[in-house]
C-alpha cells in the first residue's frame, strides 16, 4: 500500500470518529423547550422592586442593615435613611402601587409581618418599609425554607463573591 492510500486510510477514519463525537455530543444536549402562554407566566420572575426603607424606630444603623439585607437577595432599594418620626415600636411593610405580592416579598426578606396597603403615586417607589425599633435585623427562617446552597470547590464564582 502507498504513503497515499494510507493517508486516505487514516484521515476517513478521523472522519469518521469526529462525526461519531459530534453525533454523540449533539444527542446529549436538551432538546429546546417550547414555551406556552401559560409556562412563561408560570416562570417569569418577580418584577423589579423599587423599595424604600426608612428608620422609624431611632435604632442606629437599622435602615442600612435592613438596605443591604434587601440588595442582597435583589430588591433594588433606591432610598433608605430616617423616617420623620422615630416614634414606632413595631415594623410594617407599605405596598404604594397596589402590588401586595411586592411588598410581601420584601417583608419576607426582613422577616416584618404587618403588611399594609396605602397607594401613593408620588413617592416613585413600589414598597415602603418602617422599621420599628423591634426590629433586630435578625431574620428567623421558616421551616419550609430553603437552604442556603453551599460553595462548590470548582465554582470560582463562589470564592470571589465574598
């Protein structure tokens, strides 16, 4: 056999074991998921949350804890600092746009219970929150709550974010 007819050999064969991996490969993957009316409003995430929080108990540093607790499970808190009054004993959550699934979600976040509804168009935000000064900045979490996942060694993602 020649030098030629060898090559030839040898790179039908290469054709071969790549178009084998790439079959291998393709098969896989997921197929593409199609979407219906009702599966896309079943996933679509919670809109963004323009949240104010405000210090209405007189405890220093409460409305910046309670800023970066928001901000860091993605409440976008656009103003935080003292309220007018530091006369409240207890914390309340405020829906100003008629979302109360909002303004629950961000009491949630702060672990606050009272939920009140009281539309005001002018303050150019979705949720004010009160906090009173029985407001530790503890969040107690709930038996059916997830837990935090943990740090994976090969996610360097995890290692940075800190």
């Amino acid at each position: 056999m020649s030098l030629n007819g060898g090559r030839l050999i040898l790179g039908f064969v290469l054709l071969v074991a790549v178009g084998l991996l790439a079959g291998i490969a393709h098969s896989s993957w997921p197929a593409p998921e199609v979407l219906n009316a009702e599966t896309e409003v079943a996933r679509a995430p919670i809109d963004r949350v323009r949240v104010e929080v405000l210090n209405a108990g007189g405890v220093d540093g409460q409305a910046r804890a309670a800023m970066g607790r928001l901000r860091s499970v993605g409440f976008d808190v656009v103003q935080w600092g003292n309220a007018g009054e530091f006369d409240r004993s207890s914390s309340v959550v405020i829906d100003r746009v008629g979302r109360l699934d909002m303004a629950g979600a961000v009491a949630n976040a702060l672990g606050i219970h009272n939920v009140l509804r009281e539309a005001d168009s002018s303050l150019f935000v979705d949720v004010t929150v009160l906090l009173g000064n029985e407001w530790s900045g503890v969040i107690v979490q709930e038996e059916d709550s997830l837990p935090a996942p943990s740090r994976t060694p090969w996610d360097l993602r995890g290692w940075f974010s800190r």
